[in-house]
C-alpha cells in the first residue's frame, strides 16, 4: 500500500533552517507530482511547494517563494523540503502528500492530493 512517511520537524529560530524529508513506498515514485503542505492552528491546509515526476518543474506557495526549496531523488524515493530564513508564521504541521494517478501536472489545491504523510510539526519561535 501507498505509505509517506515525514520527518524532520523540530523548533527553530527565528531565521533558522530545517529540511523535512519525505519516505515513499508502494507505488512508481518516479511518475508522480509531489507536494508540500501545511496546515496552522485554526486555519486550513495550505499549499507551500510541488514538483513534477521529472523533478524539472516546480512550484512555491508565494508566502515561502525564495526561501524554500523542493527537491526530489528518483533513486532514493524521497521529496525534501529545505526552509531557510524560517519565521514564525511557517509554524505548523508539514504534510507530503501524492496525486492518486501517475504523471498528474502539479496542483496547489489539497483536494488533488490522494496520499499524505503523517505530518511533522514545524515550531519557529522568536
């Protein structure tokens, strides 16, 4: 079965780094858009990054644009999720997430998404 599997949450400070990692089993990780999310106290999920199959296309959240970069290994089965400059309006839970069918184009809408990780929680305090 489909399993996602996030990590590497913790609290930072203000203007900190972190990069979250994404585990991917039971199905061709090679063929499908992957995507970062997260989701606040009291507010919904949001969209922050996507990337194609091919890891030649991405997408960012306005909000995180110049900050956060997604990346991809093939080979390993992974989505990474490198925050810089962190603030503490990016506190929340960070989901990876997939599209339920390969070669899907990427969306910035949650609905889209049929697979998600557990979540890890992201803590950016001053």
């Amino acid at each position: 079965q489909v399993q996602l599997e996030d990590t590497g949450g913790g609290l930072v400070q203000v203007g900190g780094s972190l990069r979250l990692s994404c585990a991917a089993s039971g199905f061709t990780f090679s063929r499908y858009t992957m995507g970062w999310f997260r989701q606040a106290p009291g507010k919904e999920r949001e969209f922050v990054a996507a990337i194609d199959w091919t890891g030649s296309s991405t997408y960012y959240a306005a909000s995180v644009k110049g900050r956060f970069t997604i990346s991809r290994d093939n080979t390993e089965n992974r989505v990474y999720l490198q925050m810089n400059s962190l603030k503490p309006e990016d506190t929340a839970i960070y989901y990876c997430a997939a599209p339920t069918n390969p070669y899907q184009g990427s969306s910035q809408n949650s609905e889209d998404y049929g697979y998600w990780g557990q979540g890890t929680q992201v803590t950016v305090s001053s």
